[in-house]
C-alpha cells in the first residue's frame, strides 16, 4: 500500500515537471510565419498590433493551441484558421498575467451561427423552461461556447466595438477565482480597493442609462450585472479604445493597467486598413499549435 502511494506520487511529480517544462517551451515558442501571415490577413485586431505585442503573443498562443480541445457543432468543421483566430484573440487578455493562462479552461465548442440553448428560470417554487439565442457563453465547468459566424463578424474590426470571443473569455478569466463578479481572477488588479472603486461607480452609471435610455460609449447589455459590464469593457478596450478613454478614462485605465496594453495608441479605425478575409482564406500549416469625461457620479454597485 504505502509503495504504491509513493509510485502514485513519484508519476504525478514527474507528470508536473514535464507539464511545466512543456508550457515554458510553448511560451517561449515562436508562431510560424505561415501563421502570422494567416492572422495578419483575416484579423483586423491583429493588424493593429504592434511588432512588440506581436512577439509577445506568440508564446501563449502556441500554450493555448497545445492545451485546448476544439469542437465543432452542428456540422461545423474545425480547421486550424478557426482555432488561431480564436487564439490570438482571446490570448491578448493574458499577456500580462503571467498567473492567468486559462486553468480552468478544457475546451473551445464552435457552433456555425447563433444558437438556441435551453433553460430553466425559478420563479419561487415554479420553474419555467424556455430558449434563450446565443452568440457564445463561457461555462463554470470549463467550456466556452462561440458562434463562428459571430466570430467571423467582429474580425474586420466593424462591428460596433463587439467582439464575442474577447467578451468570452473575459468571463473566462472573471471565473478563475470561482466567481462570475466582475472582479478578475488570476494576478488579479494591481489595487483591487481602486479597481471597485472606478467598476461599481461605472456600473451604477450604466444600470441608470439603461433605465433612462440615454446614449452611453459602453453597451448597455454590461448593465445586467458586473459580470457582463467586465466583458462589455472588455470588448471596448479593444474594439474602440479612443472613445473608452475619452468618455470613461479611470475605467480605460484600470483596464490598461491590468491587461498591460494601450490599445489608444495603436488601434486604427479599420476602414483605414485593407479588409482580411474573416477567416475565408487557405489555413496556414506548420508547427502553430496558440482627456477628461464629464464628472462621475460616486453613487455606489455591486461589483
């Protein structure tokens, strides 16, 4: 008995080492040019980055690529063009968390289109079934879901600062500390007690605008709980960084402060690049397995 717990226990240590030693070599990996080529042609987030940002992406890329299951539903086929614009994509909101890189993630499920998925609502003691449409949803059990043509559309960079596989996986990262709260997981904000501060007074401000139907810069669908205000932000850091900063600029700056990136100084609006494909083009091949806004209101959410 007692030597076959230390047999148990020697396999599992060996097995931790050789994992690590395998995520520091796909870290420190390259994307082969085939590959960048691929994401330079089809993702307009892509062609905003810079040679710095670039390299940098490369590593956990490859980690996410050698890590992760892809699945296609509903007759969609996995290639790998698929799994790199996903890949790059939702890789940018770790690269300057060293501690995030998805734990909890196992899988990546692609639908062809919006999908329908059942649910159950509880009502006191009644509970009622109904279907609710879909563009993607991240899983507590450790799957998230996308609809590829959803994927496809905020590619080109027009999609109204919308971006479902960011919006994803930045509940992904939300969860890794067990909890859909708005409070990222994993290394977390450098000052929690300022990253509350600036996200429960923004939420409020939303949840209000939602009510009144006032314009606002961020989405009102991020006014149904800090959950989704995270992912919204999250989609606009990226997708319209200019009009984040310049409307909301302590939540812009919590954002560069945690994501490590400024994306103000380098997103171009995409009308002014050469359109990719979407991801309709030839699959690479290779080794590639990865100013001032008006005042704020202090008034208090829950976040």
């Amino acid at each position: 008995m007692a030597l076959g717990v230390v047999v148990i226990g020697a396999l599992f240590a060996a097995y931790l080492i050789h994992r690590s030693r395998h995520r520091q070599r796909m870290l420190q990996s390259r994307l082969p040019g085939a590959a960048r080529e691929y994401l330079e042609h089809n993702v307009w987030l892509y062609r905003c980055l810079p040679e710095e940002v670039r390299e940098r992406l490369d590593g956990p890329v490859n980690l996410f690529l050698s890590e992760l299951t892809f699945e296609g539903a509903a007759g969609l086929e996995i290639d790998d063009g698929k799994r790199l614009i996903v890949a790059a994509q939702a890789c940018l909101l770790t690269l300057n968390n060293r501690t995030s890189r998805f734990a909890r993630l196992s899988s990546i499920i692609l639908y062809p289109s919006t999908y329908v998925a059942k649910r159950n609502r509880h009502d006191g003691w009644l509970v009622h079934s109904g279907e609710d449409a879909l563009a993607g949803e991240a899983w507590s059990i450790g799957a998230v879901t996308l609809a590829w043509d959803e994927v496809v559309a905020a590619t080109s960079g027009a999609n109204g600062g919308h971006n479902v596989v960011l919006h994803e996986f930045a509940h992904v990262i939300d969860y890794e500390d067990g909890d859909f709260d708005g409070l990222p997981g994993g290394q977390g904000p450098l000052d929690p007690a300022a990253w509350r501060r600036v996200m429960q007074r923004e939420y409020a401000r939303l949840r209000r605008r939602s009510v009144l139907r006032t314009r606002s810069v961020i989405d009102t669908y991020g006014a149904q709980d800090p959950s989704e205000f995270f992912a919204v932000i999250t989609e606009h850091f990226f997708h319209k960084p200019h009009e984040l900063f310049v409307s909301h600029p302590e939540v812009y700056g919590q954002l560069r402060s945690y994501y490590g990136l400024n994306p103000v100084t380098w997103v171009v609006a995409p009308e002014a690049q050469e359109p990719g494909g979407g991801g309709d083009t030839g699959v690479p091949h290779g080794e590639g397995d990865g100013a001032a806004g008006a005042k704020q209101d202090e008034t208090d959410g829950e976040l």
